[in-house]
C-alpha cells in the first residue's frame, strides 16, 4: 500500500514526514518527483578491482555537474543524489524509482538500492547507471526520481538511524561503506 498524492501532503502539513526544499507541484499520484543535485561521486580508477570483503573508502571522487551538464557515456556509472533532503518517521518506509521518460532512454537511476528504512534521515543517494547506446548528459535541478511512501503495519524497535546505519545524516552522494560480515 502506498500514500496517495493527499496523504502525503498531509503529513508533509503535520510535520511527521520531511521533504525539503518541497513543491506541492511535485506531489504525482502517489509519489513525488525528486530532483537531481548538483555534485556526482564517479569512479576513482575503473577496472580496478573491487574486494566486497574490504571496500576501501577512495574508490570513488566527488565531481560537480556544471551549467553544461554531465555527459554520460554508454556504460557510464556515477552516484549522484536527491537536491531534496527527506526525513521519514519510523511508520513510513519508501522506495525511490526512476523517472519512467528517463528509463526509456536507457539510463538507470538506481540500479539495485531503492528502498528506505523508516527513520532515515538525508539526501538519497541513487547509483545511475546509462545502459543505452547513447550518450545522455545529466542536467542539475533535473526531475529524476520518484519517493514513493510505504505505511508500515507497525513502528519498528530500531528505526534507521537508531543502531549506527552507514548512511543516517548523509549529505550529497555517499560512496559504498559495505562490510562483508
């Protein structure tokens, strides 16, 4: 089940669920258009190998997407992340799904991780990936990605944030803080 376009600008209203900067312009259906930031993490030194068992921090350097815009090759991967910084109380859960025109095209905006713990609190980061044959360039304040919000059946023990999460607080892209345990 998800919120409908009232709901969620009534809880926006309450003060319980946190979208910022908003615009009650961006409320769909169900969802809400999400805007692209203006800095990308992009890989350090691709084809170097990655060892999930030690993620090294560094593999990945901060860019910015400048009044050109961002060209993405085919094949290309950065992590980019929302303008939009979101706050969820611990009975909202979230998916973030890209933009559909943008799929059509070939470009990916989150290639595995789009779900949201409740109580997560921060920019969302999303791993963009251009599957297409065409070069695509990425355009800063861009509509990119849609928050669908998700009421939870009941208010979990340790919401997000509560147990020492990777990415609680996050600002701009994070890169993978990934620990094989």
């Amino acid at each position: 089940m998800l919120l409908a376009d009232w709901q969620i600008k009534d809880r926006i209203a309450s003060g319980d669920l946190k979208i910022s900067p908003f615009d009650p312009a961006r409320v769909q259906p169900a969802s809400v258009d999400l805007l692209l930031d203006h800095y990308l993490r992009v890989p350090r030194t691709p084809g170097v190998e990655i060892d999930v068992k030690a993620v090294l921090a560094g593999h990945t350097t901060m860019a910015e997407i400048d009044e050109d815009g961002w060209l993405m090759k085919p094949g290309d991967f950065v992590l980019a992340s929302t303008m939009e910084r979101v706050v969820l109380p611990p009975d909202l859960a979230a998916r973030v799904e890209g933009k559909s025109s943008l799929g059509r095209l070939g470009l990916a905006i989150h290639v595995t991780a789009g779900f949201i713990d409740p109580g997560f609190a921060g920019q969302i980061t999303l791993e963009i990936a251009n599957f297409s044959p065409w070069p695509i360039r990425l355009r800063q304040q861009m509509p990119v990605a849609q928050l669908c919000l998700i009421p939870m059946s009941a208010a979990p023990q340790r919401p997000y944030g509560r147990a020492g999460n990777h990415y609680q607080d996050q600002y701009g892209p994070v890169e993978s803080r990934y620990e094989l345990r």
